[in-house]
C-alpha cells in the first residue's frame, strides 16, 4: 500500500519505491509535515518528528503547557491568523469581516486511482493501479468552511500531485482571498532556487539563487501564465547538484493563468514553498454549498540532480498529462508560411510553396496569420473567423482540400481570445472585450483580449471556428494568443465577483479548448503566445506540442530549449528551422546547424522554400529523412539527458537514448570559434555501458563511423577535433551524433 495511515500514531505515510512524505495530525488537530525526501521505512510511529520547545514571546496555539507554537511547526496548509506569521497559504473573508480561520482534521479517505480535477488541467492515470489518492478534510467550525487536501502518489515516478478543495457548508458566504495548491516545508534553509525566466525571444533561461531569509518568490500576473516572463515552477536542490546527482525537488503548477510560487526562509532557517493562483487580483465568493477548487502543483523528488527531475517531469507530462491521439504519435514535419510570407500572401504564393515543400519530404502546411476578416496587418480582423476571399478565392475549405490533392496536410492559425476594434464583431459586440468602466483601454498589438470568463462569448467563439474546421480538411490549428491582460474587469460580474474574472477567464479558455478537442480528436492542437509566452502544463493538457519562442535562431535555440527542458518534454517544443540572416537578431548560423537544433523539438521550417537555392534544398532533403528516421524515439520513446550548459561555456550538449538504450542522438554544437585551444572531448550519458555502438557523424560532406562501448562514450567520451570545427566554418557549427547498438 503505497497510502498507510497509522491511526494510533495519527500518521499518514505516503511512499513507493521512490519517496517518502509523513503527514502528522498534531494534538490541536491540524496537520503537520514531519518528512519529504527521499523513501524512508514505514513505522508504526514518526510523531517523535514532532517537536515543540518553549520560545520566549512564542504565541500559543493551545493552552499551556503544549508548548505549540504555529511559527515552528511544518504546517500543510498554513492559514492567517494562527500564531504563525509567515505567509499562509489560504486566507478567508467571513460575513463579519474576520480573516481568522483554523481548521481541523476531521475526516480521510484513501482510495486507488486518481478522480480528475473538474474545468481544469491535471495529470491522470489509465488504470487505478498506477496512483493512489488520500483526500484530508479539515473543517473550520466557526464559517462553516471545509477544506479538502488532495495527494495523489503515483506508483512508478517519484510523483506527489496536490490541490485544495474548499466547500462552503455554512449558512453565510464567505471570500477565498488566498487558495493556494500547495505548501510544502523543509526543516532547514541550505537551497538553491532554480527558476525559468525571461522576456519573448529569450523565454525559460534557468536562473539559480542562494535561498536567504526572508521572501523569494516568481510570479505571473498577466493573465496568461505571467506572460514569457515567469513559468510556473520551481525547484529546490542542495548546493553542489549536478545534472547527475544531488537532491532536487521540483515544484510545477498545472496552471495558465496568475500565479505565484514564493520560498519563504523564517529567521529559525525552515524554508515553506508556496504555490498556486496569484492571491493579488484574486478573490472568490463562496455561497453555501458551492466549492472551489484549486489547480494541481505536481512535486517530484530526485536524487539524481537536475538531470533526474528533469526526466520524471518529461515522462509524467508526455504520457500523463498530454491526452489525446497525437500523443503517443511522432508530429508531422511542417513548414509554417509565418516568416516566410507575413502578411502578404495569396492563394497562388501559399500553393507554390506547399508543392515546393511536398516535394521535399514535408507532410504539413501551417497557415498562419492573415487568412480572415479584412486582415493585411495587426491593426484588423482578430475576432471576424471566415475566411478573406481576396486572398484565398477557394476559401479554408477549397484551400485545405487542393493541399490534400498536393499531398500535404492543412494547419490554420488562430487566436481566438483577441479582438481588433476593427472587425465585425467588435462592431458588433463592443462590450465582449475587458475592460474597467471609465479607464483607458489598453491596447497592444493593436488588439483587446475578450473576455472568456462569460459563456456567451466563448460560445460564440466556438461556434465560428468549428464552422470553419468542421467544413475543412485541417488536421492542425496553431493556438495563439498575442497580449496580456490589462485593466481585467468583466461587464458581467456583480462587484463582489470581479476578483473571480481572471480565473474565470482562464477556465473558459479551457472549457473552449475542451469542446473543440472533444468535437475534433484528429486535430492537433499547438499553443502559442507570441512564441513561448504561454508554455506551460496546464496548456500540455488540450494542446501536446507548443510554440517554444518567436527566437529561432540557433544558437538562442540551444539556449531557449536547454532550459526549457529543465520541466518540458521534446515532444512539446515546436522548433523550426528559419532563414538567415535570422529576423530576430540578424544572425547568420549554419542550416546544418538549424536543422540539427530544431531536431531536438516538433520538427518544422518557417521560411518561403521557393527562396532558396538547390544546394540548401539539398540539405532540407536530408534533415527531413533523417528526422523521420528518429522522430519517433526523440518524440515518443526516449530519455533526454542535458550534457553541456550554453550558460557555462561556449559550448552546447545533448542527448536524446531511446528507452531501450539501443539507439541515440547527441547534438554538440559550439558558439565561437576558438583558436589554438585545448581537446574537447564530449562525453555522452544515459547510454548502455556494455553495449558496443556505432557513431555515425559527419564533418561537411565526409560521413565518419566507428564503434565504441557505451562506458567509453560516457567516461572517455567522443573526441571533437578542433580542425574540424573550423573546417566546417568555425561559429555555430554543430555535429550530430547518430549512434546505433551493434
Ligand atoms: C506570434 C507567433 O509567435 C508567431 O509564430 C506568429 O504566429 C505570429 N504571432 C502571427 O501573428
């Protein structure tokens, strides 16, 4: 039983063959975490883990002589106003005002399986056997409030999933002001922080600090996951962790919208995790009888370094959080006409491109922005869904069945969440889109955001584009969302509601996700927000690939993909291969080098075809057999394994070994040339030490191939002559690894 309760004892224990996490119902019958780590032996008793003291100027939680002070003590779920003055992870507004709450344990269940979280995003099993659940329930006597905690312990992966249930049963209502997912806490302070942050063009580049007393936290409160500034996660390891060993645990929000993840150290050194939806802007009215419930933190223990987090997240979010038929399936090799056309096309462009590209082995053309209402730019058409017949005479419809006559699979853009003031349906419905009565409207991109949190305009919405993909042959749409959310007010909330607008927004974008991955189970969906912006969990749920940033140059690639591996599987990472000099930054990198980066990713190119010269074609040839030769094992059926930090030095290094170890592909790629340095030697991991493979490579045209054993390619690793580097043109060159088990 991997879910133990020892009633004498009041101790749950939650452990597999992994992790350990003790939970203690403490004598004034709240709830106290007496262990997470590593997996430890059961015992009928851990409460000696409970320790009180007397503190001068401690504020008793019981009378005397309990000597129980909240501040000292690893709470689960702390609340305002106990005694502990550390930030609390759930705070109530009653009838009378009152922030004050405490609640009791009063009931658990322990049951197989894993119920899914209604309206929201969340990991989940095939069968009942592979997780067990226990749901506490405490109550607070004086509002009438219960709250459900929610653990879900998976039996393969060093996995605890949380989230907060709470129902109102008492006869007033009262104000969820803070409802976080999850608290966690540790008995000392001696972390590191790691977090994913940055701006569009650089998203998800790891930034790591020393924890220090007092509060560090990361948040999102654009309304869209914080935007590309701040992914919802982080992780805690020990000083020294390497990609190989140390302790690690990871802290990942299941969530898209506001978000907070904040490490408190209090002065006696214990370090409490809180994370979950963004109190700030949020508050949620609770009538007698209804319940709100939380997203899912999913918290992974490793103490195999970053390297072992890494692969639990990618093996839990590729088969356990992705749904749907493409997920276990290798992505269509696409070629998107974003950058290759912008704005100006037509119906006549758009063919000649897709016949160019079939003939390059490519199975899927992406139409991308301004295919609909009256758009020729950014200022026009976002909300008008039907197509621009002065572009394409022949309509989606037409377009899509002549791309299937050419061969090619058809994908659409969209960005469903956005309006223009110029089109139709503003026109129509000016009141849809978020804004505060009196205030300026914020505009960016020339466009408002709708609001999503009122069922009429989601179904609306809905019902537009499933015209469009019901008439069609799209096997693909490309989900964008191209702002931020300002001045966040619904037209349609009492104003005892507002503070429920921005998660009521996210809810509806995924109730809209639901319906049309419900009604269209072939399509694949991606997530966008002006490239990574949006890359998080809960988005993996309804859309398994996403657009990891608008940055497709190279060697930023490295960097953007290296971090964003850190929680994200391959088969989530759209990566195109695109022109040089490169739009972004003006930089011109090798296409052998493009392909190679991008390989590591949904495979694709975002470039007009027509372009370019036979010699380049020649190699798009080759890039598109050789990534269906592996896409299967890098999408699918692989363990991926961080080599070389672009962070750290000037070089970048990966490896992606297929599960059974036979077959692998390891990318080396180096930033700047360097002259007259010393030997590189690239070592590989993750591959079978008693397993003689050969590594196939090539250095230009010639192809090199020689067999050597697993544990030499891991302890000796693979010599990279300098003088090949420079012979293939010296900055940003790369060579791929294709190694096979003899
Ligand atoms: C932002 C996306 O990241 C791009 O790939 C492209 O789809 C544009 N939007 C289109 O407006």
């Amino acid at each position: 039983m991997p879910i133990i309760y020892h009633e004498k004892s009041r101790v749950f224990h939650l452990t597999n063959e992994y992790v350990s996490y003790i939970l203690y119902v403490m004598e004034n019958d709240q709830l106290e975490n007496l262990y997470y780590g590593k997996r430890i032996h059961d015992r009928e008793d851990f409460s000696y883990l409970h320790e009180t003291t007397w503190r001068s100027q401690m504020t008793l939680s019981m009378p005397d002589p309990s000597n129980l002070s909240l501040h000292y003590v690893r709470q689960e779920y702390p609340f305002f106003g106990s005694g502990d003055y550390r930030s609390p992870a759930g705070e109530i507004l009653q009838a009378d005002g009152s922030r004050v709450s405490d609640f009791k344990f009063r009931s658990y269940k322990i049951f197989a399986g894993k119920p899914a979280l209604q309206g929201l995003p969340a990991t989940y099993v095939e069968s009942e056997d592979e997780a067990e659940t226990l749901e506490i329930t405490l109550t607070d006597e004086v509002s009438g409030t219960d709250l459900t905690l929610s653990y879900t312990l998976f039996r393969d992966y060093p996995v605890i999933t949380r989230h907060s249930r709470f129902t109102q049963n008492g006869e007033k209502p009262v104000t969820l002001l803070k409802a976080l997912s999850a608290s966690v806490e540790f008995l000392d302070m001696d972390y590191e922080m790691l977090q994913l942050s940055g701006a569009w063009g650089r998203e998800r580049h790891p930034h790591t600090r020393r924890l220090e007393r007092g509060i560090q936290a990361i948040q999102g409160l654009a309304g869209t996951t914080g935007g590309a500034e701040q992914n919802p996660f982080i992780a805690l390891m020990r000083p020294g962790t390497t990609e190989k060993s140390g302790e690690v645990y990871g802290f990942s929000l299941v969530y898209s919208g506001n978000h907070l993840e904040q490490v408190e150290v209090s002065t006696f050194d214990m370090t409490r995790v809180l994370l979950g939806i963004n109190p700030q802007n949020f508050a949620w009215k609770l009538c007698r009888g209804e319940s709100f419930t939380t997203p899912e933190a999913v918290l992974v223990y490793s103490d195999e370094g970053l390297g072992g987090m890494s692969r639990t997240y990618h093996d839990l979010y590729r088969t356990r959080l992705a749904r749907g038929e493409w997920r276990d399936k290798a992505r269509p090799i696409l070629l998107n006409n974003w950058e290759g056309t912008y704005f100006d096309f037509n119906e006549e462009k758009l063919l000649a491109m897709a016949g160019k590209a079939k003939e390059l082995g490519v199975e899927l053309f992406v139409l991308d922005d301004g295919w609909f209402g009256k758009r020729n730019d950014d200022t026009s058409g976002l909300g008008d869904w039907f197509c621009n017949l002065e572009k394409i005479p022949s309509g989606i419809d037409g377009l899509s069945r002549k791309m299937e006559e050419i061969g090619l699979k058809f994908g659409l853009w969209v960005e469903l969440e956005m309006v223009n003031k110029d089109s139709d349906l503003y026109r129509a419905h000016p009141d849809w889109m978020i804004q505060a009565p009196g205030r300026y409207h914020c505009q960016a991109r020339h466009q408002h955001v709708l609001d999503f949190s009122r069922q009429e305009v989601v179904d609306h919405i809905h019902d537009m584009i499933a015209k469009i993909l019901a008439a069609s042959k799209i096997s693909y749409v490309k989900w964008d969302m191209n702002r931020y959310m300002t001045a966040a007010f619904s037209q349609d909330l009492p104003a005892d509601r507002q503070g429920e607008m921005m998660h009521r927004y996210i809810l509806g974008v995924y109730s809209l996700y639901e319906r049309l991955i419900r009604e269209f189970p072939h399509i694949l969906f991606e997530s966008c927000a002006s490239g990574g912006a949006r890359f998080d969990p809960g988005m993996l749920y309804y859309a398994p690939q996403a657009w990891t940033s608008d940055d497709t140059d190279a060697y930023e690639r490295c960097r953007i993909q290296y971090g964003t591996s850190f929680v994200y599987p391959l088969s989530m990472m759209g990566a195109h291969v695109s022109a040089v000099p490169n739009h972004q930054l003006g930089r011109t990198t090798p296409l052998s080098t493009r392909g190679n980066v991008a390989m590591f990713g949904t495979f694709g190119y975002e470039l007009d075809v027509l372009k370019m010269t036979e010699e380049e074609l020649a190699v798009v040839r080759e890039q598109i057999l050789r990534m269906k030769k592996y896409r299967e094992m890098i999408q699918t059926d692989s363990d991926f394994y961080r080599l070389l930090d672009p962070y750290k030095g000037n070089e970048t290094g990966w490896i992606c070994v297929s599960k059974d170890k036979r077959s692998a592909l390891a990318l080396y790629c180096q930033t700047l040339n360097r002259v007259n340095e010393s030997w590189i030697r690239f070592k590989l991991d993750g591959l079978c030490g008693d397993v003689s493979y050969t590594v196939r490579y090539s250095i230009g045209e010639e192809i090199r191939e020689y067999p050597a054993w697993g544990d030499e390619l891991m302890r000796i690793g693979i010599p990279v002559k300098r003088n090949d580097l420079s012979a293939m043109g010296g900055d940003f060159v790369s060579i791929l690894y294709e190694l096979q088990a003899e």
